[in-house]
C-alpha cells in the first residue's frame, strides 16, 4: 500500500504537533509575573522575577504604578467592561504588547482625544485582555498594584531596574 500523500496546502504533523507545545501569545501574562513576585518568598527573589521579564512595556507599567508624576485621565475604579473569558494563551491581547498605548490614558499626553473616548477606548483595551490581565491594569490606574501583589512595591521596582527616585536611570558622570 502507498504511503498517503501530504497536502502541500497543509502544515505538516510536525509543524501541527510543535505548533500545539506554543502558546499563541508572546509570553506569560503580567498577572503570572506579579503572581510570581507575591509568591516569592525574599526580596532577592522577587527582585531576580521582575530582571527575568525587564522589557521596556513592564517598565511602562510599572512608572504607571509607581511614579507619582504620572496622574491617568481616567476615572477611578472599575469601569463598566466584559471580562474576557477566553483561557490564558487563547483569544486576548497581551498587556505587554498593549502597555506602548497606555500614554493616551496619561493627563496631559494626548490632548486630542476627549475624556469619553479615552474611557471608551480604556475599556475596549481591558475587554481585549485576559481577564487577571485587565484586573492588574484597573490595579496599575488606581495606584493599588502593591495592594493586590504582596511585596511589588516602588522601593522593589526602583531597585530591580536600577531607577532614581524619579524613577529613572541616575545620570552617570
């Protein structure tokens, strides 16, 4: 008998079953990093956690959390959203890859947008993402990421990412 003849138009069961082992998305969610860091049992520990996943979108995130400069042009509070339901790694955007549009939800940063598209456009962002996702952006708005996340303070990121206390790289001299 002959051996069944692949489909050029098809992937091939290797590519299918390598393919099946990855996630669609482009890594962890922000809410299994922190969890990570709340979980770690040490300073030194949840200090490696957040150097382990450094990129310029937590670094966003985490200035958004913590710098008292930054003031959100949003309401505080849980807005009126869906939660994405979807699984982790399936249908939702990843906030890592939606922190680089957070600046038009800054006061000052984007004066062409009107407050009730900024919220609409807030809430389309958090409808987008997994749900755990969303609830650690409401927590990054309102300042109250160290309450949801034992031990992810401003002190820990400062020190994690070598930062002033204006939350910057010191000049070197």
């Amino acid at each position: 008998m002959a051996e069944p003849v692949q489909n050029p138009n098809l992937m091939s069961r290797a590519a299918m079953e390598a393919m099946a082992r990855t996630k669609s998305n482009s890594g962890p969610l922000v809410s299994e990093i922190f969890t990570k860091i709340n979980n770690a049992k040490d300073k030194a520990k949840k200090i490696e956690v957040l150097k382990q996943n450094d990129s310029e979108a937590m670094r966003m995130l985490m200035k958004g959390a913590f710098d008292p400069k930054i003031e959100w042009d949003l309401p505080e509070g849980t807005p009126p959203y869906i939660a994405n339901e979807a699984p982790a790694g399936t249908e939702h955007s990843n906030l890592l890859v939606e922190a680089k549009r957070l600046w038009h939800f800054v006061k000052g940063a984007d004066p062409s947008l009107n407050k009730p598209r900024k919220e609409q456009m807030f809430i389309q962002m958090l409808e987008g993402l997994h749900a755990s996702d969303a609830e650690v952006l409401i927590a990054v708005k309102d300042d109250k990421l160290n309450n949801t996340y034992k031990g992810l303070t401003a002190n820990l990121v400062k020190e994690a990412f070598g930062w002033d206390d204006n939350f910057s790289k010191p000049e070197q001299k």
